[in-house]
C-alpha cells in the first residue's frame, strides 16, 4: 500500500513532469530551425502548414470579423441569397464602387461567406450558415460596440471592465426595478432575436412536462417562454424581468396567443422577492451576465421562492468548456468583460453556487450544441 508521503511524492512530480514537456515543446516550436525542418520535411509538412494558417488565423481573426460584419451592413448575403449576381449589380445594391465591391466579395470568398459562379457571384456554405440564424447576425451587427471596447484591451483588463460602448448598450441592467422603454429596447431585441436556437437545445435537453408551472426569471420579451408554450402546452407559464422589459413581453405574448396562459411580473431579481408557486424556475442566459455576488443573490432568491423538490435550470455558455473553449473562455470572457459584469463560469463553479444557495442533486445535461448552450439542473432539497 503507498504510503501517504509518497503519494505526496507523485502528487507533486506529474505536474513538474508536465511543466518540463512544456517547457521542451515551446522551446522546439520557437526555434526558427526547428520551424524550416517542419516545413521541408515531408513528415511534418502538413501539421506545419496547419498551424501556420491557425496562427494567421489568429494575427488576421480582426480583418475576419469586419468583412463579416461589411457583409452584415451591406446586405450583400441577402441579395445574394436570391440567385447568382453580376458585380455591377453587388456594388449598386451595397451602395459601393465596382472596385470596393469585388474586393469585398473576394475577401467574403476566402472565409466561405460567398463564392464565385463564372462570372457571377452566389451565397456561400457560410454565408447560408449564418442567414439561417437570425440571431447571430443580430450579434455581428451590434458589434462594433464590443470592437471599440476592444480597441485597448490591455487597458479594458486594466481597469476591470465596463465604462464603454457596451456597457451603455447595456445600460438598463445597471437601474434596478426602471430601465426606460428606449434603454431596453435594442438590448431586448438581440436577445429575443438569438433565443430561439437557444431555446430549441434546452428544450431537447430537459423534459419540461414533468412540472406544473414554470417561471422564466430574466425572461426578456419572452421568446423562450413561447418556445417552451408550443412543446408543452399543459405547462403554465411565468415571466419575470424589469418593469420596462415586462412591458414589452406582454405585449409579445398576447400577440402570440398566450396573454392568459403566462403571467408577468414586474421587478429586480436583485432587489425585489421572486413570486411564488411555480415548481420549476429557468435562468437562460442570466447568470454569467452577474458577478459572483449578485449571481448568489439571485440563486438564493430562487430557492426561497421554490417548493422543496422544485428545480432550477441554468442555460448559457460555459467555460472550459471541451472542444469549445474560444466561445466561453474567449469570446464571452472579454464580452462580458466589455459590458462591465458577470463572467463565464465552469459547471463546477456553477455547481458550487448552487449549493451555497442551498440546491442538492446538481446535474449537468448534453446539449447539442455545447458551443452555444450547456444545462445544469439542480432541486430544491
């Protein structure tokens, strides 16, 4: 039997073991040598090139993000989307010189937003990719925001985020139990427009008809509610957001056919008691959009408002997450950096929240796409 000691021992010794491959692998990868030996030899030709255009990638990933965000403002994918298009037509339609349009589409081409058909110029796989999800190319349009924030990020990091473009847009957060209609609306509308492939894997995740009622806290102009309404329709329905925002799912929902099946509440979750008797309370996207403190004020409240035995699902990006780190770690790390509150945050962490606000039986649930969307469940004990 090993001893305590020498288990110590081997503790220690694997991650000086690995701090040394490291140290070895950096300084072979580094050397210029080592790099003109990978790039000759027919062995290690191929993984050369693969990450020497993953490190271009990652130098040019700027100049990536503007063309699709030109494409995005021009609405050169729409026209596209129609049918193979003669250059004349792209640069009227964009509103661009011959010569600015044809190097927009060539630069479009290399990242697979567009490609050329003869003489004419047709949607590419990437491009038809991102005109079937309304949501994402809500997010391109309102990122100039976070690229103005990002201009200095070292002095973003610096100063602990917040204070620019974004955390304006994002503003109505920040005046608890207000929020004028004009502050919520554009923030509202990104949000509903990029909830329903959200909602599709949350839905394809958990089994909602197996509760009574269920209260969306944090709802916004209640798309996911709606999604939920369809797939379970025995399920009452409840809605909780600031008053500005309640207001305008109200009237989404009663356009939607489902005024006197949902019920909306008007309030903070930070500041004012959440209603009682739903059995089940959902958090999609919210939490990660808080800081630690407020994010267990929110989980507490949740808990003080649900029978013993109810549940409450979390929805959102998460960090580490496997094979889609960029998203959680990257992309939504300085995002919500840029906005000034909340960060990303493992299952694990998430899982320790939910006990310090007093949940058992934590369980975190596939996804389809983890990229966009993980699931953790918890009851209340």
């Amino acid at each position: 039997m090993m001893s305590s000691r020498s288990s110590d021992k081997s503790k220690g010794y694997l991650p000086r073991l690995h701090g040394a491959w490291i140290a070895w692998r950096n300084t072979m990868l580094s050397s210029p040598r080592f790099q003109q030996f990978a790039t000759r030899f027919w062995l290690t030709r191929p993984v050369a090139r693969v990450r020497a255009r993953a490190l271009f990638d990652l130098v040019a990933g700027f100049v990536y993000s503007q063309t699709l965000a030109a494409c995005v403002e021009t609405g050169v994918l729409d026209l596209l989307a129609r049918g193979p298009t003669r250059i004349e037509s792209v640069a009227d339609h964009c509103g661009l010189p011959p010569d600015g349009a044809l190097r927009l589409l060539r630069a479009a081409a290399a990242i697979r937003l567009v490609e050329r058909v003869g003489a004419d110029w047709a949607l590419g796989s990437a491009g038809a990719a991102l005109r079937g999800n309304a949501g994402i190319a809500e997010m391109i349009a309102h990122h100039p925001l976070l690229y103005a924030d990002l201009a200095d990020p070292v002095a973003l990091l610096r100063r602990g985020g917040g204070g620019g473009a974004l955390a304006r847009y994002w503003t109505y957060a920040e005046q608890p139990g207000n929020g004028a209609a004009e502050d919520v609306r554009a923030y509202s509308g990104l949000m509903a427009a990029s909830q329903p492939l959200v909602a599709t894997q949350i839905l394809q995740s958990y089994r909602f008809a197996r509760h009574r009622r269920m209260l969306d806290v944090g709802g916004g102009e209640g798309r996911f509610l709606e999604a939920v309404a369809a797939a379970v329709p025995a399920l009452d329905l409840g809605l909780f957001d600031l008053p500005a925002v309640a207001a305008r799912a109200q009237e989404r929902l009663a356009v939607a056919g489902l005024g006197a099946r949902t019920m909306v509440h008007a309030g903070s979750f930070l500041h004012d008691p959440l209603p009682h008797g739903y059995d089940m309370i959902t958090l999609v996207r919210v939490l990660h959009d808080h800081d630690d403190g407020p994010a267990l004020t929110l989980l507490r409240a949740i808990h003080a408002a649900l029978p013993r035995g109810g549940r409450v699902l979390i929805a959102e990006p998460m960090a580490q997450t496997p094979g889609a780190e960029p998203s959680g770690d990257a992309y939504f790390g300085l995002y919500l950096l840029a906005m000034g509150s909340g960060r990303p945050r493992t299952p694990t962490e998430i899982g320790a929240m939910l006990r310090a606000a007093g949940f058992g039986a934590v369980r975190t649930l596939p996804t389809p796409m983890p990229l966009t969307c993980r699931v953790i469940v918890a009851r209340h004990d």
